[in-house]
C-alpha cells in the first residue's frame, strides 16, 4: 500500500483565518469556509497555509460562504449570514514564499453553492508547503516592514507610529517630505488604506503610490519638494493582524467612526494630524483607499456629499477626478463620474472619513475615497501597485495645476 501523505491547515501567522470543513489527503483537496468572528466584521477573509501538498497533483480548494450571522442594516443586530459571493473571488490567489502572489484560474461554482478552485501540479514549495488567500495579503507585519525599508532606504521618508491600536499593536505610518522648504508652504497630504481589513488590495494600491513618489521621476521629486505626505499602509491594524473583516465591526465601522469623540484610536489620532493641518490652511489633499464589492469591476471614487463643499473645493475636486482617469483608465478601468456619499448612503454619512475631512478641511481641501476593483484578473499586487502609482502622478498634476 502507497502511504497517504498528510495534509495540514496552518494558521500560526499574521492575518491567518479560516474554518476547515474537512480534507482529504488522497484527493488532496481542502473544504473549508471564511473564519473570523462575526462581531469584528464580514466574515468574507480568508488566508492559509496547506501542507504536506504532493507535487504530482493539483491542490483543490472548495469554499462554502461563511455560515455567521451578521447585522442588518448599519447598527442593527446579527441576523443572517453574509452573501457568498464577498467571500469567493473569480480567482483565488497563491504564493510559496509569501512574496509573489499568484492567481488561480477561475474557480467553478457548484449546485452545492461551494467555489472550487485548483492549484496546478508541481507548485508546492520543496517543504510541501503553500499559501492561499482571498487575495493578496497585506498583514500588519508586512506593512510595518514595508514602512521601516522604506525609511531606511529613503531620508526623505520618515518612518513614524500613528499609535497603538486598542490592542497595542503599532500603526506604522511615513512621512514623506524633501529639501528645505518648511512645513507652512507646502500642500497637506493625508493617504490611507485599509480602515476595512479585508480589503487588502487597498494596501498594496497604497504601497504603488508611495513606490511612484519615491521614484526617481522628476514629477516625483517636485512632490516630494512640495508637500507633505502623510500614509498609513493600515489602518484598522487589529482585525487585519486577527484575520478578521473590520466591515460593520462592532461598536462602530472604522470609516463611520470619524465624530468627535471616535472609538477606534487609529481614527483619532489620523484626525488630530489632520485638524492640525487644517488649521495651517493646508488640508490640501485627502485620499481614503478602499476595495468595493464583487461586482464592482472598475475603479472609482466616492465623493463628499455636495453640500459639504465650498465653491473652492467643488473646482480643485473635478479638477482632481479628471487628471485621476486620465492617469488610471489606462492601467484600470474606470467609471467616468464618482459615486456620492449623501445622507441616502448611509444613516452615519456624516461621520464617513471623506465627509469629515470635507466638513472640517479648509475651502480648497479635496477628500475622496477610491475604491480598486478586487475580483478581476488585474487584481494582482502588480494591478493594485500600477494604480497606486496613477494615482500619485494625478495628485502631482493636480498640486502643480494649484502652484504655491
């Protein structure tokens, strides 16, 4: 008899989640659902490892939709489970090292409702190993590395804690600013990712843009010599290192939590630094990155709700918006006109972090969220990274448009 060689679900590592349904080591497949708790947020995330994974055939993974009950309505009690299809991308995607990420070719659904997807023969690592995930991950430790490279590498990045997060983790956060010129005349500019923490692509578009200012193109250099840029890789640090969604966790959602007197620490000292630059008159720009829902397949931004804008603000936004899809349609699709935040989005629409920045920036301040398709085939770290850099070559038009 051909001994059967074990398979294993591992998930002692930052951003791990998962609930095994079952495996079957003959047939090497892993049946399984979202883990998480369901108070923390949409139980839609899901990333592990598989070992003890044989070469000489395909790894099947077959995903059921989370059986958790989640509210109803913003605030409400948990009462049913989570549509599926937040939890099953078109594409799965993989990695043996954690480093490069791959795609999975397109799952197939069942009249079981289960998604089924298939890693191809001789993929395992040597150790047998492999790495699987609703996209590609984004943990905490990886953007607290990322910041700390970048800081090192960099002397005009300065790497730099928000805070400790309600369970003390670190908020690691860059400050980017180059030459002499001092604080006072230059354009504010505040960019974050992840206040959902399932959204992990948001991070990586975040990770693009930085990378692009960074560079040595010579539109890079004059915003590095023109603003100050804040960016926190992560923001909801917590449910992102547990493996858990952060959407409509309870109390409060990270992108409704922006009152004046916020849950989450992490909003609040964001909006310290923000009123701080505010009240020198150079709330310039805001840029809130977000991953929107499965069906949503091309970007776009959210805008304030319009009676939130002063004249000023109204020209510097469609300016921005338009320099934006010029440089992003051609990595991404995207929608011609943004959606609106208004009091019909959501009862707490007032406390949406782009709607507090609108309501507490100055008269030229821009805050937009933008949201980066995750269920495409350029869902990919090099898609996301390829719009984060877009995004920053339209906030340098856009600034160098409004001069000193």
């Amino acid at each position: 008899m051909v001994p059967i060689h074990a398979l294993e679900v591992e998930t002692d590592f930052d951003g791990a989640s998962v609930r095994v349904l079952g495996l079957d080591a003959a047939t090497q497949e892993v049946r399984f659902m979202p883990g998480g708790q369901a108070e923390r947020g949409w139980p839609c995330w899901w990333y592990f490892r598989v070992a003890g994974v044989k070469q000489d055939q395909p790894l099947t993974l077959k995903l059921s939709g989370s059986d958790a009950v989640v509210a109803k309505g913003a605030g409400g009690p948990l009462t049913k489970p989570l549509s599926s299809s937040w939890a099953m991308p078109v594409r799965a995607a993989w990695s043996i090292d954690g480093k490069t990420w791959l795609q999975t070719e397109p799952g197939k659904k069942g009249a079981d409702g289960q998604m089924e997807y298939q890693i191809p023969v001789a993929t395992a690592s040597a150790n047998g190993r492999v790495l699987v995930a609703w996209g590609p991950p984004y943990s905490p430790a990886k953007a607290e590395e990322w910041v700390r490279q970048t800081g090192s590498e960099h002397r005009v990045a300065e790497e730099m804690e928000l805070c400790r997060s309600r369970e003390g983790r670190r908020v690691p956060m860059l400050r980017i600013s180059e030459g002499d010129r001092v604080p006072e005349r230059r354009f504010g500019v505040w960019v974050h990712a992840r206040q959902h923490a399932w959204e992990s692509g948001s991070s990586w578009v975040c990770q693009g843009f930085v990378e692009w200012v960074m560079s040595a193109d010579v539109g890079a250099a004059w915003l590095r010599q023109n603003a100050e840029i804040y960016v926190v890789p992560v923001m909801d640090v917590d449910n992102a290192a547990t493996g858990n969604g952060g959407k409509d966790a309870l109390p409060q959602d990270h992108n409704r939590d922006w009152s004046e007197k916020p849950n989450w620490n992490e909003v609040a000292a964001a909006q310290k630094i923000l009123k701080g630059l505010a009240a020198e008159g150079r709330l310039d720009v805001f840029l809130d990155l977000h991953n929107p829902a499965p069906g949503d397949l091309k970007a776009f931004f959210y805008a304030p709700a319009l009676e939130l804008l002063k004249p000023e603000a109204k020209a510097f936004q469609a300016d921005f918006l338009k320099l934006a899809r010029k440089e992003i349609e051609p990595v991404m699709p995207m929608l011609a006109e943004p959606k609106i935040t208004a009091s019909s989005y959501h009862p707490l629409w007032r406390q949406i972090s782009g709607n507090w920045v609108q309501a507490n920036g100055n008269a030229k301040t821009v805050a937009l969220c933008l949201e980066t398709p995750w269920n495409t085939a350029a869902s990919t770290t090099e898609g996301y990274r390829n719009v984060g850099a877009a995004l920053a070559k339209a906030l340098r038009a856009h600034l160098q448009e409004r001069g000193q």
